[in-house]
C-alpha cells in the first residue's frame, strides 16, 4: 500500500497507464544492484531513487576526484577525497528518504562477486572496464539475475538486457576494444537512463525492450540503432557446456 | 563472414564464402545485409582499388544502402573509426607499410572487429 505521501511523490508515474498503484507497490517492494557508482552509476541511481525502488544497492570502490564532476552528477566540489558510494548515498538519501540505500565499499572481484549481488532482482552496469564486467555478466548468469550491460566512450553508448537462459550474455560476443577513451557527460547519463528504464519496465513486471538487442547510441549524429542478437551456442559462460561445469 | 562480433572478408576466394560452418551468428545484422546476400547467404562483392581502404570504403557504401551502421573509415578524419579494429591476414593495419592505403592480393584476408565500449 501506497500512504499519502508517496501517493503525492509518484503522482506523475501513477498516472501512467500500466504503471499505477500496482507499479509502483513493485517498485517499492524491489532490490537493485548498481555495480560501478560513476558516470553511469550515478545516473541510474539517481532515476531509480526517484522512481522510489525500494532498496539499491551501490557497489563501489573508488573516491571521488575533480575529473568524475563533468559526468559523475551525484558529486561535487565539496565531496572530493570522500568514497564515492558514502556520497551517493547520503546525497540518494536526501533525493528520496522513502528508499533505502545500501553502500558497499568494495572492488568486484571473481570471488566476491556472487555473494555481493546475491539477493538482487536486477543488476545494473555502471563499471568502467571490460573485466569487471565480465565478473558481473558471470555471476548474474549463474544466479539467474537479469543484468543492463550499459558501455560509453566519447559521444557514443551502448546499452542491452541480459536475462539469463532467454538472450545472449555478455560473453556471448567476446567482446574487445579500450577504454579511457574519454567520455563527454550526458552520454553516460543518456546511457544510464536507457538502463534505469529498463530496469524499472523489468521490476514492474513489464517486458524490457533490449532484450536480445543491442542498442547503438551515436552521439554524432544522433542516432539510435537497435540491432537484433543472438547467442553464441559457443559461450563460455553461457552455452548449456560451460553451465555444467 | 561475421562469426561472433567480426567481419571477416576474403579478397578472392577459391571457394564461396557462406554461413556454412557457423555454430551461430550473434551479430546478424553484420551479416551481409544487402538483399542478394540475404537470399543466397552469400556475400559478393567487388571493390573499385586495390586497397583496403577502398574495400572498407566499398562495404561502408552497401552497409548505408541497407540502412546499417558500419563505416570503419571516419570521413571526417579519413582514418580508421575508434569503433573498429582491422586485421589483415591477422596483422593490425597499423602495422602494414601502407597502413589503410596497404594493396590487398589475392588470398589476403581481411578482419574488421567492432569494438565494444567500456568506459562509465
């Protein structure tokens, strides 16, 4: 059940058809695992806190410094030096007191990985590198929690839904190229709105649109490109041999 | 011929090129997306130069007509996209003489890999 305040606080959302008061009880009652509280991260936290998720948690294990403000919103002048999972939350907190938020101060690792996000009913990417990501994209295929792979470098992002046993995982591609290619401000955060739209079409009940796709995001001419994919029966994470083993 | 995130092109080849062999396509919209193509699940193609540049530019060309985003050679720059990386005969272009302007042969075999994105 929804009180008067939370009535008056999500009344632009309630009146979405197919959203409602039903919507929003699931949004409520919902965990999210934001792995990476960066130029992603502290989009998608910040529309989920909004949205009023019931509980998210950040995973983080960096501080803040002057070259994350021209992307990283939750953080500013006053907060460099400060973990940034500390920041997030305390600046979440004040956003929407009504969800709780959990930081985790902590570097993902292989063998950390499954019990961090053990318990999560969606798991979004706000990481900065391909290895962590394969770590995340892992333990979500194990433990059947759908995973948002959101990338960006430069004007242009990339965003898909991985849902365990239904579409292909981020191994699926062996997926390459460098990061630290530089990083204009809103494509992260368009990215990261993608990510936190799907999440929340997935916590409600509704099906997420990219799932089996891949979304190009050209900052260049901006463009979207939705482009279908498929699994790789090959997959070393995800093919029915290497879960298995 | 795209495998998993590449596109592999073979100049010349004694025998067609087809799907033939692939466990799976994950990418299929790399695939050829040209109308013939997609009938005979065959790619033909034939390039104006002898470079790779002119072949990158070829494909870029019929990839635009069917509406997909692939252009490996940055027109404003008219060097290669940071999206892409490109192998010839498993050596990185930057790495031939020529570079993007290097002659392909007969038998040679090119290798474009899109490049995900990892920064957050």
């Amino acid at each position: 059940m929804l009180d008067q305040s939370e009535l008056i606080r999500y009344n632009r959302q309630l009146k979405i058809p197919d959203f409602g008061e039903e919507g929003q009880n699931k949004l409520k009652n919902a965990r999210a695992f934001i792995i990476g509280i960066g130029g992603l991260g502290c989009a998608s936290a910040t529309y989920l806190t909004a949205a009023g998720v019931g509980q998210i948690t950040i995973v983080d294990f960096d501080t803040v410094e002057l070259p994350d403000l021209n992307r990283q919103i939750l953080y500013w002048e006053e907060d460099i030096g400060e973990r940034k999972v500390v920041v997030a939350q305390r600046k979440l907190s004040r956003l929407n007191p009504l969800v709780q938020i959990t930081p985790i101060f902590t570097k993902v690792t292989e063998d950390n990985a499954p019990s961090i996000i053990n318990g999560a009913q969606v798991v979004l990417d706000g990481t900065d590198n391909v290895a962590t990501r394969l770590i995340i994209n892992s333990a979500c295929v194990r433990l059947g929690i759908p995973y948002i792979y959101g990338g960006v470098s430069r004007l242009r992002g990339m965003v898909t839904t991985i849902i365990p046993g239904q579409t292909p995982c981020l191994a699926c591609f062996r997926p390459e190229g460098a990061g630290g290619l530089g990083v204009l401000g809103v494509t992260p955060a368009i990215i990261a709105s993608l990510q936190a739209l799907e999440a929340i079409k997935l916590l409600i009940g509704q099906s997420p649109a990219l799932t089996g796709k891949l979304l190009l995001f050209n900052g260049d001419d901006i463009k979207f490109r939705v482009y279908d994919i498929k699994k790789n029966e090959n997959c070393p994470v995800c093919s029915p041999i290497a879960l298995k083993q | 011929m795209p495998g998993f995130s590449e596109l592999i092109i073979v100049v010349n080849p004694t025998q067609e090129v087809t799907r033939e062999g692939m466990l799976s396509i994950v990418m299929p919209w790399l695939y050829a997306p040209w109308p013939h193509a997609r009938e005979k699940g065959i790619i033909e193609t034939e390039i104006d130069g002898d470079t790779l540049r002119a072949l990158l530019a070829e494909l870029s060309a019929r990839y635009k007509a069917a509406n997909v985003d692939f252009q490996p050679v940055n027109p404003t720059t008219n060097d290669l996209d940071f999206d892409y990386d490109v192998f010839v005969n498993g050596k990185n272009y930057v790495a031939l003489a020529h570079g993007l302007d290097a002659k392909l042969k007969d038998g040679d075999t090119v290798k474009v890999k899109m490049l995900w994105r990892w920064d957050g």
